[in-house]
C-alpha cells in the first residue's frame, strides 16, 4: 500500500500492479534512489518489481495511449 501511494506521486497507475510513469531522468533517479533507501528491504520472496524503460522507436501505441507523446516508463 505505501509502495503503491509512493509511486502513484510520480505517475499513473495503469492497472493494478503497473505505474506508468512518464518524467525526466532526474525524477527516475528519485524514484530508484527511494526504493534502494526505503523499500528494498520491505520486499519479500513473494514480490517482484521490474522497471522498464521504453522509448517511442520501441513502442506501438493503440486508443488512448496515442496521446502520450513523452518517454514512457513503466514501473
């Protein structure tokens, strides 16, 4: 739940466990410096947390998804 509310600060939840997040390299570091800090030790076996990071050369977007025009990453 805190994980949750902590990236929901920096993007938009797509589904229930995907955070999409759509911002400079700074704010990513942000993003990766906290869950180092504050997070990792929080995980257990059960969790897993994969970050990619995705650019429009790579992407095909559909509906609503068009309209995002910024890099895309996808926590």
């Amino acid at each position: 739940s805190r994980f949750s509310k902590f990236l929901e600060k920096y993007g938009v939840r797509v589904q229930f466990s995907v955070f999409e997040i759509q911002n400079s390299n700074r704010v990513l570091n942000i993003v990766l410096n906290t869950i180092e800090r504050k997070f990792k030790n929080r995980f257990d076996a059960g969790d897993s947390i994969y970050i990619f990071k995705v650019s429009h050369k790579e992407t095909i977007r559909y509906g609503s998804a068009t309209l995002i025009d910024n890099d895309l990453i996808i926590i």
